[in-house]
C-alpha cells in the first residue's frame, strides 16, 4: 500500500514517515495541500494521512479535492486535540476515521491495518463481479455493502482451491448462488454443477439418488442409473440443505468423502469419483453436533473452508440497490415514492433476498399506477413493530441510555464515566457528539 503524508510540520511528518517506512509501507510525504495534489495525482496512492490544520490549504479542503479526483482513495485526517467535532464533519466528507494529536503509533498502525484489508477486500471482490459479469447465474452479484465486500473477498479466495466448502445462512440469502460462483471460479468451471436438495429427497431414495442403482436392485429400478456423485465427474457437488440428512445416510455420505469412492445400490464394485463437495444449511451444525443429532466427523469434512452469507437486516445498505435490479428486471416503468421506500428498508425481510423479491414481484403487479406509495406495501410491512425492524436503530437507542446513566452517575465527570464504560474519555467524547448528548441532557 502506497500511503501519502501531508503535514506542515517536519518533525511530525518525518516522524511519521520513519515508522510506516518500517512497517513495510511505501511512504510519499508532502508539506501543504498544494504539493500533496502534485504527488496524489502523479502517483498510485492508496491511502491519504492528513493534518487538519495547515498554512496554504486546510486538510479538509485537501481531502476534498482528493476525493474528486479518486472517490477510492482512503483517508485518515490528523486532528489537534480537542477538535473532534471538527473531525466528525470532516469524516463526512469521506474520510475512514481520524486521529488527535500527539498520534499513537501503535493506534494509527491498526487503523491502517484495518484499511488495507479493506482494500483487499474490495479489490477482490471487484475481480469476482467482473468475472461472472458474463456468466450465467440465478441473479446477478447485488451488493455494495461491507458484508458483501468481504463475502465476495472470500469467494474469491476459496474458489480455486479445492478443498471442501460449507456455505451458512439462513433461507434465502443466496446460499446456491453463492455455490454457483465459487463453481464458475474455479478449476472446475468447465466440468457439471450438480445439485443435490437435501431435504426435498426421500429417506428411501436418497442413497440411490447419490450413488446410483443398478437394475433389479429393488422395486422400481428398471435399469441401471447414474447418480448425483457420478454426474458430477470433473465438476462440483452442492448439497443443499445438508443438515436435514439422517444420521444413517450421513454416514454412507461421510465414507464416500473419505474414500473419494462410491458403490451403486445393488453393486459392490467401488467407483472412484472426482468431485468438488460444496454444502451448505441454514441450520446450526455446531448445535447439532453437540445435540447428537449431526455427526461431528462428517461436519468436520464438509467445513474445510466457511462461508457465512449475513442476513439481509444486518446488511440494509444493499436493499435499495435490491429494490431497483428487481424494479429493472420485472417493471422499470415502476418507482417508489420516499415514504414507501423509507418504510421498505426498515422491515427485517425474515425470507431474505427471496422474500424481498417476491414483495418485488407483487407490488409491480398489483400497483395502480407507476409510483409505487406507502398504501401500496403489504400490511406487515406498513405496521411494523413500534422502533422498527433496524437493529442497529435499536442498539443506538441502548448504546446512548447507557453513555446518559454513566454521565448521571458521575456528576457528568466524563473521566469517570469513560473508565465505568470501559472506554477512554476520546471515544466517550466522540460518541457523545455522535449521538447528541451535551450537559443539557442532564435536565432530561
């Protein structure tokens, strides 16, 4: 990571030069706004350390301009102590995060830290979008947030491995699109993508629908028949749902992994098979297996690498851009108004990504007209809850009853009060403009 200094202070910035330089960073410094823009725009910089307070240019109208020329480039501003509401604003204008003066070392190295993973993290899952921009998939990658950054980062990762995959989540987040990409990334990507639903086939017919059956081996079977293992020659295997598997087929499941070897129901010849084993399940396994009612070897087999794909409630930044791919794909005459969309971000979504799509599907269809209006929402949607669906609203609400009782119970000493929260008095001062709270608060 290329990372550029801009402070008017020599001292300072040598001093920080000095550190990151042994840290292994690649490290341009600059003395005021004017030279930093010089250096910003004739080289690959990545990440931006910025005084606040400087003769020629302040370092909020540095990062600004910045920012025009690379909406990418992260930023960490330098702030003198005491100006954290400053700082706040600042942050606004794009900025990761912010530092007072004098700077810990150790602090800043963490922040930079944290940054360059995300970086990665968004350079990954860039390549992952483009990849399968033109492949063929259940639906498109849709998904800016943070969480679906790092899903795709890992995405990228495992797929040209060939180690097994569990894929977690709950219904209809995406688990078999998921699968999917991985498959399509791979080494495997020209062999079968066979899927295996779980809990859709019979106790009676699974063993035959993945391994095959030879004929005359029970009632029904007519002729010889190829299963699921078998199909997948060369490819990858998704077995959907694999928690709903009784403990007596997870055991034949958990052999054919061992020995990469199956037998056809009625044969006793061993057939050796190559496949990419993909799971995944919207249940606990980890649950089950101290439950006794999932084997703790075969969880073991199948969760090499782990996937875990967030709920949409815990990722509402991607709803919106849900709502329009979805608005394109089966209306684009058809909009929402403010107030119904307001509204529609705020509800859990308990099926997900599939539910959302539905709601999709029957609002364009029922509409009267092209604007979509809070009338026009299904009933659980307009008559949520009182505090709404949106966890993080509700953990804030905590969060500042908590800061206001500390505050209360120390004569607003913020010193106190940040030692009793476990915090320090920086964090307890800049969550305390965060959310509004001044010694006025005592009278509420």
């Amino acid at each position: 990571m290329q990372i550029l200094i801009v402070d008017d202070e020599k001292m300072q910035r040598d001093m920080l030069q000095g550190f990151l330089e042994k840290q292994g960073y690649d490290v341009l410094s600059a003395s005021g706004g004017s030279e930093a823009l010089h250096l910003f725009r004739n080289n690959p910089v990545q990440l931006v350390l910025v005084d606040h307070r400087m003769e020629d240019m302040n370092g909020d109208e540095v990062l600004a301009r910045i920012r025009q020329e690379s909406p990418i480039v992260r930023a960490i501003m330098i702030t003198a102590y005491g100006s954290v509401s400053t700082a706040v604003k600042v942050m606004q204008l794009g900025a990761d995060d912010f530092l007072e003066k004098p700077v810990d070392l150790l602090e800043l190295l963490e922040k930079i830290r944290r940054i360059e993973q995300d970086v990665v993290a968004s350079e990954e899952a860039e390549d992952v979008t483009t990849a399968l921009s033109n492949q063929k998939l259940p639906m498109n990658i849709i998904g800016s947030s943070r969480e679906m950054q790092d899903l795709l980062s890992l995405v990228h990762r495992a797929a040209p491995v060939e180690w097994p995959v569990l894929i977690r989540g709950e219904t209809g987040t995406g688990k078999e699109m998921v699968a999917k990409c991985i498959h399509l990334l791979g080494e495997r990507k020209n062999g079968p993508f066979v899927e295996v639903n779980c809990a859709a086939v019979p106790e009676s017919l699974f063993e035959s629908e993945l391994f095959g059956h030879e004929k005359g081996s029970f009632t029904g079977a007519s002729s010889r028949r190829r299963g699921r293992f078998e199909l997948a020659e060369k490819g990858t295997l998704f077995l959907d749902e694999v928690g709903e598997l009784p403990l007596q087929l997870q055991a034949k499941l958990l052999r054919a992994l061992q020995d990469k070897s199956i037998s056809r129901v009625g044969s006793e010849n061993q057939i050796f098979v190559d496949v990419r084993v993909i799971a995944a399940t919207n249940r606990d396994l980890k649950q089950m297996v101290a439950d006794g009612t999932f084997r703790e070897d075969l969880y073991f087999r199948l969760n090499v690498l782990e996937l875990f794909i967030p709920p949409l409630r815990e990722r509402r930044g991607d709803i919106v851009e849900l709502v329009d791919f979805f608005l394109q794909k089966y209306s684009a005459a058809t909009s929402f108004d403010s107030d119904a969309q307001s509204v529609f971000v705020k509800y859990d979504f308990p099926g997900n990504v599939r539910e959302l799509e539905h709601i999709i599907q029957r609002l364009v269809t029922f509409v009267r007209g092209k604007v979509i209006r809070l009338t026009d929402l299904p009933i659980e949607l307009r008559e949520q809850p009182e505090g709404g669906g949106i966890l993080s609203d509700r953990l804030a609400r905590v969060e500042r009853q908590m800061l206001l009782s500390a505050l209360d119970q120390y004569d607003w000493v913020q010193t106190r009060a940040a030692d009793s929260l476990g915090i320090s008095e920086r964090v307890l001062r800049y969550k305390m403009k965060k959310f509004g709270i001044s010694s006025a608060s005592q009278s509420k």
